[in-house]
C-alpha cells in the first residue's frame, strides 16, 4: 500500500497530504505518481468541488526533490525524470476544481513549484519558500517561469539567482502567497468550502483559461529545463553539490 500521499474528502472538499515527514516531504517517484493518481482521481469525482494541498507534520509542505534520487540520476535517465516532474505540475495545473496549497513549513524547489501551479497559496510564520536549485548544482528554469506568473523580474532574479528561502510575510509582501494564517491548514479549508459553494462550470471555464493563457509558457519552460539541466549533469555539477550535502547530512546523523 503507498502512503507517501494521503487523501481525504468532506462537504465537498478533499485535503491530499504529502506524507514523507522524515524527509521534510521530499518528492520521490513513489510520491510523484502516486500525487499525480490522486489528483486524477478527485479531478474525475464530481462529489469534489475544491481541493487542498498540504503536508505531513510541522516542518515542511514539501521540502522539493529527494536529492538521495537525484544524485543519482545520469543524463541516460536524466530527460524521462524531469519529464515525470513535469507530469507532476501539470496534473495540479489541470484542475477543474479551485486548488489551495496550505504551506506548513519549507515549500522549496519541486515543492515551491507545486505550491505555484496550485490557485492560492497560505503560509504559516513557519513557513519559508524559494529555489534553491542553483545551490543544488541545478538551474532554475520551469522555477523561474513559474513565478513571473505572480511576482516581477527583480524578486524573480534575486530568488532565482541566490536560492534562498524567504519568510511567509516576505512571500505574503511580494505577491507568492495569497493569505498568511496561523494555521495554514484551516484557512485552507475555510476558503476552499467558499470555493466550493460556487458554481463548478463557470469555475472550470475560469480555470481553463487561465491555464490557456499560461500553457505556451510552461511548455516552454519545461523544455528549456530539460535542455539546462543535461547541460548541468553532463559538467557534473549538480552530483558534486547534491552528494556533499548528502555527506554532510550523513555525517551529522552519526554524531547525534
């Protein structure tokens, strides 16, 4: 039975939990099909008319790809695996129903991308977004172009570039989250049942172009980051990075 994702639904609202807490939530390919089956599945079940996004415990949503996956791909498997991220945004991008992520901690990476294809985002004081990639040895392309969706050029550069996590009220401040709460969750929940009391085809109209308006450049995207991070692997760069912290993190789960 896979239990990477969790799911739950009532009054018309159905919650999919990331549930990896050991690893902050990180995606790996467990995780990715089997958040891309549930999506498919409340997407096709007319009783859902919103969904929420969220993740296990109080440390992360999703703290991105399972780096311990990533340093190990080599450019042979390197395009089939971003081509099943790319699966991944789409899915949450192709819904017909409001989605709501609910950030209850780090959001970054993989993470901070699903969290920008959802509709709206709420983040709680714990909660810290970015794209770190560049200090995974990675670029920051589909990223990148995700967030000229919400936000302009320069927090866009400056996020990119340095791959720092920014607080929620920073995020709140620049236009990447909707809503700060106490408890992501909950507001998440208040605003999805909102959301679902309207009606579904104009919801699902909006939502359909919205996502005409957008597609084109997430496609884009998605095929300039396949072109960039072969480029990445094949120098090397990215297993170097990704297998040092993994040392480092090793190293540190011994002495304690």
């Amino acid at each position: 039975m896979n239990d990477t994702v969790l799911t739950q639904s009532q009054d018309g609202v159905a919650i999919l939990t990331l549930n990896r807490p050991q690893a902050m939530n990180a995606v790996n390919s467990e995780m990715r099909r089997a958040f891309i089956q549930a999506l498919n599945r409340m997407n096709s079940d007319t009783a859902v008319r919103a969904i929420v996004i969220t993740g296990s415990g109080d440390r992360a949503f999703c703290a991105g790809q399972d780096l311990e996956e990533a340093a190990m791909a080599t450019w042979q498997d390197l395009v089939p695996w971003l081509q099943a991220q790319r699966d991944m945004y789409q899915a949450v991008r192709d819904l017909d129903k409001p989605c709501i992520a609910a950030l209850n901690g780090v959001a970054a990476g993989a993470g901070f991308q699903v969290a920008l294809c959802a509709d709206m985002r709420v983040a709680n004081p714990e909660s810290r977004l970015g794209q770190p990639e560049v200090k995974a040895g990675l670029a920051s392309i589909v990223g990148s172009y995700l967030m000229t969706l919400h936000i302009g050029m320069g927090h866009n550069a400056q996020l990119s570039l340095q791959g720092e996590l920014i607080g929620n009220r920073r995020a709140y401040e620049i236009g990447l989250v909707n809503q700060l709460a106490d408890d992501a969750l909950a507001e998440a929940l208040t605003m999805a049942r909102r959301l679902a009391l309207l009606a579904p085809t104009a919801v699902r109209l909006s939502k359909q172009r919205l996502r005409d308006m957008t597609q084109a450049g997430f496609d884009e995207a998605c095929t300039a980051g396949i072109r960039a991070q072969l480029e990445c692997y094949a120098n090397g760069e990215p297993q170097l990075a990704m297998n040092a912290f993994l040392k480092t993190r090793q190293t540190k789960g011994t002495k304690t």
